[in-house]
C-alpha cells in the first residue's frame, strides 16, 4: 500500500463507517453487497500504525426511526423505493428527499453491532450517529456543516485535538455514509483519501457519480494491492 506511506507532514487518522451486522450479508436487514468480505481487509488497516487514531463509526438508530420504511404509512413506504421530506428541526424552512430503509441497526440489537470478527479492541473512539428519531444522519461528523449545524458527532474534535491532517475513510456503505463522511472530512479541513477496495457500494450505478463527486472534492482514491 505504497500510497498510505507517511509523507513528512502527514499525521493519519482511520475511519472505520459502520461495520455493523445489518450492513453485512448474509443476515443483515440491509445488505451492501460485498460488506461482510471487507473485515480481512479492514482489519489489516486496523493494523497499520501509521494512523496514530482509529474511529469507527456506529449507525444507532432508535426503533422508530425517520429512515425506517415502517416508521412510515403505506403506500409511500417501500423500502429502497420510497423517499420522505426530512425538515431539519432547527431550521423548518430547509427540507430534502431521504430513502427509506428497511429497518437496520437499531441500538441494542444484534444487527447494530460490529460485524463478526472486525478487530474492534484496535478502535480508538466510537461514535454513534443516526440516534435522533427525526434525523437521518449519514455522516460520521454529524452534520455540524449544515446551516443550522445538527448533530455534531464530535469527530472533528477527536481528530483536530490529535493534530489530524489526512484521514483515511472505509467501510460501508460506499454511497451513503463513507461518501457523506469523506465529503464532510474535506468541509472540516482534512486532506481526505478513501481506500476504494475497503468499500463497497449498495447500489453500484452510484460508482461512477459518487468516484466523480470524490475527485471534484479533491478526495484521493488508494487501493491497498
Ligand atoms: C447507511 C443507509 C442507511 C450507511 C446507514 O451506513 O451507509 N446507509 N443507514
Ligand atoms: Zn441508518
């Protein structure tokens, strides 16, 4: 992995995104094709000492939440189909579309926990995102980039006070919540990579828009072969 060599002023952070149960087939409610086959790999980042912290990230969603099909009437409900208008709480005048989901990763239950066999004793900080019933949250920071800013995680902080200037993101899932945390990663100043063979996608039509929206941020692209 000759690309994740330290540069002299490079101090490396790993992002670990939702590695959990409900993510991974088999048995998770909302499977990323691929998923559970990222541990190897993943753990052997998880190794690697020149990322002086490592964080993960937890989807922890309470029972009802806005993002579960269910939470929702019939017949706008269809998972993976369906979209709903999130108004952000503190500010009633900005709204946007957000998927329905099967209901996954609900604290407390097994599908919320760290996939079988991540080296998860190697993590540093965990932060657990998506715990508002009103609030879809992609992003590992939170969404503290939003005007009113909601929901900050913390990880800005974690990474600033440890004098972060590159943070490697991986994990799952590729369109949803790696791309909004890389993307959040560069809003919040870091020099942002993602390691495109510890991802994977739910949806692969969305490679190629999110790869170009990940180059026009200046997000750098690495593999580990
Ligand atoms: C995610 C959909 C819903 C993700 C979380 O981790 O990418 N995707 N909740
Ligand atoms: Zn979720």
């Amino acid at each position: 992995m000759t690309s994740t060599q330290p540069k002299e002023d490079e101090v490396k952070a790993l992002i670990v995104v939702d590695m959990q149960e409900d993510f991974c087939p088999p048995g998770g409610a909302l499977p990323v094709p691929g998923g559970r086959q990222l541990v190897d790999t993943i753990n052997e980042l998880l190794q690697n000492d020149t990322f002086i912290i490592k964080i993960a990230s937890k989807d922890a969603h309470p029972a009802q939440h806005i993002s579960f099909a269910d939470t929702h009437a019939p017949p706008n409900n269809r998972p993976y189909r369906s979209t709903i208008t999130i108004q952000n709480p503190e500010n009633p005048e900005e709204s946007f579309q957000s998927m329905l989901w099967p209901k996954h990763c609900v604290e407390g239950t097994w599908g919320a926990e760290f996939v079988e066999g991540l080296h998860v004793h190697r993590f540093h900080h965990i932060v657990k995102k998506g715990t508002d019933e009103k609030v879809e949250m992609y992003s590992a920071f939170g969404s503290p980039f939003r005007n009113p800013p909601i929901g900050d995680t913390g990880l800005t902080t974690i990474l600033r006070n440890a004098g972060i200037t590159d943070v490697y993101v991986v994990g799952l899932a590729a369109d949803y919540c790696v791309n909004h945390t890389a993307l959040d990663a560069v809003k919040a100043g870091f020099r942002t990579h993602v390691v495109v063979d510890a991802t994977e996608f739910v949806d692969q039509s969305h490679m190629a828009p999110v790869y170009q929206a990940w180059g026009q941020a200046g997000i750098g692209f690495l593999t580990m072969k």
